[in-house]
C-alpha cells in the first residue's frame, strides 16, 4: 500500500508540474503474464524519478512520468506508445514483455521518439528492426545462456536436459541456450516444453530422468509452470542440478516455491555485496520502509540512464537525446563489480556480455554469487 500511495503522490506531482516537466513515459504491465517482472520494475522507476526529482531534477526540470498499462499485449501496447508520443514524451521506457516492446518500436521509429527498455532479455529486440532511436540495457538471452554455460563448463558437465515453457520468450531464450551448449559441445540427451497452462510436469521430468542428464537448464519464464517443474524434480526425488534463466531471479519464487528452490543456481545481473547495490538498497528502504528486490534496481538504472542521457544532450530534444543515448557510459545498480552500460561501436544492446553473475537459492532465499561472466 505505501508503494501504492507513494506512485499516487508522484504522479499527482507530475501533473502539477505541467509545461515545465520532463515527460517520460513508461509502459508497464499490471495485469499480464510480466506483472511479477513488471510491477518491481516499474516501482524501480517511480523511486528513480523521484530521486531525481529531489535533487532538482533535470536540466532544472522535474521528471513526470505518464506511466500507462499494456497487460503485455502487443496491440494495446503499440497504441499506447502512439499516445504517449501524442501526450509529449520525450522518451518512453519499456517494464512490459518483450513482444510489446518490439511493437511498440514500430512508433517510436516512426515517431523518432527515444525508447529504451531497462529489463527485456530477447536478443531479437536490437537486431529485426533497425530502429537507432531504440536501445536495451536488459542482459540478452545469449548472454545469459553464456554465463550459464561457463559455470557449466567450470563443472566439467558433457550430457544435459534442456526444459522450457511454449510462451515465445520461454522459446527463445531456450534456442539461446541450445545454441550455447552444442556450440560447446555439450550433448543435450533430453529437451523437454511444459505448455502453458499445464497441471504438471511430471511426464516431462520423467523423460528428462530417464535420460539422465548430469544437469538440467531451465528456460521457462512463466511462474506457474515453472513451479510445476520443480515439483516434479522434488516428488521423482531427481538430483542432478538445475541452472535457471533470469526468470528465477523473480522474487515471487522465494514464496511461490518454497521448498522446492533451494540449491537452485540462476542466472541474474544483481550482486548484493556490489557497492552501489547496498547504497541502493539503503535509500530504497529510507524512503519506503521496504526492501528492495533485484527487479527493481532494473527500473532505477533505467531512469537514471534516461536522466543521464538528457543532461548529456542539454536539451529534450529528441536528436539531441538520440546523440547523447548511443555515446552514454554509466555505472548502475545492475551487473556485476565494475560493470558500466555502454554500446560500443553503434550497438544498441549496452548490457555488458561479462555483466552477468550466477546466483544459489539458500533457505528459500536468493543467496550468493557463485559465478561472474563468461570466462
């Protein structure tokens, strides 16, 4: 609720700030299959924009965000963009799933309004449309199957499973991870899809046991099929390891599937003993009375990213922003030690490919690194 009131309160600001604010906008997701992603992420922003705001703003402006919800849907999502650059924003921030972010980019490139999502992992949203008002600072698919795949290789596994969801982001990521393993010459013997909407994945957890494999790769991202399949591993009473895309980096799974995760690693791009995650942290629970989860610091980064590209360009201008964005270098509370945002060479991906850590469940919680990278 304090969360509630706190957005409430910013937002009403926001409208009384009128011509002489920044507007930013933000499509969320409150309602569809990214709301465990989305809601953190966005609560990251707001926290993010009011910061900002308390130590002047921007350009001696106050941020105003126009936050509107697309309940992940691609449709809904590309109209709201179109409203968004109608109601004057200078830039728009994507915390929704990763096909309404690509299209909302078929406005935003012809509207030639910066656009930027802080959180979407698919490596298609950089590459299908060649769109230079768009960038991702979210960690790529590719590098997340790298990471994994390193600490795989750092445990000497040859025969592994391979499990997913049939959602497009669970699909893609999972042709990552496939891609990675083959190229390093590990043997997928078994890979398994649990359909959306499934009641269990026991059929599937017992192909995958018969084949034993020496590790399982998790790919899904959708909650509730996802705890199916670490119900399953637990009643077969399987032990080989399971390594876990992003997704798990959720802090819904900590409640959702007690009892099930611990010994779980997991790919994520958050480090508690990183220094600028603790002072994060600290401010974060100053002003909400609340912890933070690692989903929110993608919300904050992304804000700051976007206030940091403004006052590059010393203008709202949205050339002048495009410029500023493409040539940015900023240290966030993302990615491992010493980990900057950057896009090198005209690239618009500014995740750092050694950017990633591997993670373990620990009592339920999300514990240490146990990893860094890809080498």
């Amino acid at each position: 609720m304090r969360v509630l009131g706190f957005l409430a309160c910013v937002l009403l600001s926001g409208s009384a700030f009128s011509q002489e604010t920044i507007k930013i906008g933000v499509i969320t997701d409150r309602v569809g299959v990214s709301k465990p992603y989305s809601e953190p992420a966005t609560e990251g922003v707001v926290f993010g924009a009011d910061e900002i705001n308390r130590r002047g703003g921007v350009l001696g402006r106050k941020l105003e965000l126009l936050i509107e919800d697309d309940q992940s849907r691609p449709d809904i999502s590309a109209a709201l963009a179109r409203k968004l650059v109608d109601q004057g924003a200078v830039f728009i921030l994507s915390v929704s799933l990763s096909p309404a972010t690509q299209q909302q980019q078929t406005v935003t490139m012809e509207a030639k309004t910066p656009q930027m999502t802080p959180m979407n992992s698919a490596d298609y949203l950089t590459t299908q449309l060649n769109n230079p008002y768009f960038w991702q600072t979210g960690p790529l698919g590719s590098t997340q199957g790298a990471t994994l795949l390193a600490h795989a290789k750092a445990k000497n596994f040859k025969r592994v499973a391979l499990i997913t969801d049939n959602s497009d982001l669970g699909q893609a990521i999972a042709k990552a991870f496939k891609g990675a393993l083959e190229k390093a010459g590990m043997q997928i013997v078994a890979e398994e899809v649990v359909a959306r909407g499934a009641t269990t994945a026991t059929p599937q957890m017992q192909k995958i046991r018969a084949a034993n494999p020496e590790a399982m790769f998790l790919a899904g991202v959708l909650t509730a099929e996802n705890v199916l399949i670490f119900r399953a591993y637990k009643e077969l009473g399987v032990k080989f390891p399971i390594h876990s895309s992003y997704n798990l980096s959720v802090p819904i799974y900590e409640t959702v599937a007690k009892g099930l995760v611990n010994g779980i690693t997991f790919v994520d791009a958050y480090d508690p003993d990183k220094p600028e995650v603790k002072a994060f942290e600290a401010a974060y629970k100053k002003e909400m009375g609340t912890a933070p989860a690692n989903l929110h610091g993608y919300g904050y980064d992304g804000i700051h990213l976007v206030a940091e590209a403004i006052k590059k360009a010393g203008s709202t201008d949205k050339e002048k922003i495009r410029a500023a964005m493409q040539s940015i270098s900023y240290s966030g509370v993302m990615g491992a030690k010493g980990m900057k945002y950057a896009f090198p060479e005209g690239k618009r991906a500014g995740f750092d490919p050694n950017g990633m850590v591997v993670r373990v469940y620990e009592g339920d919680r999300q514990g240490r690194v146990v990893y860094v990278g890809q080498k």
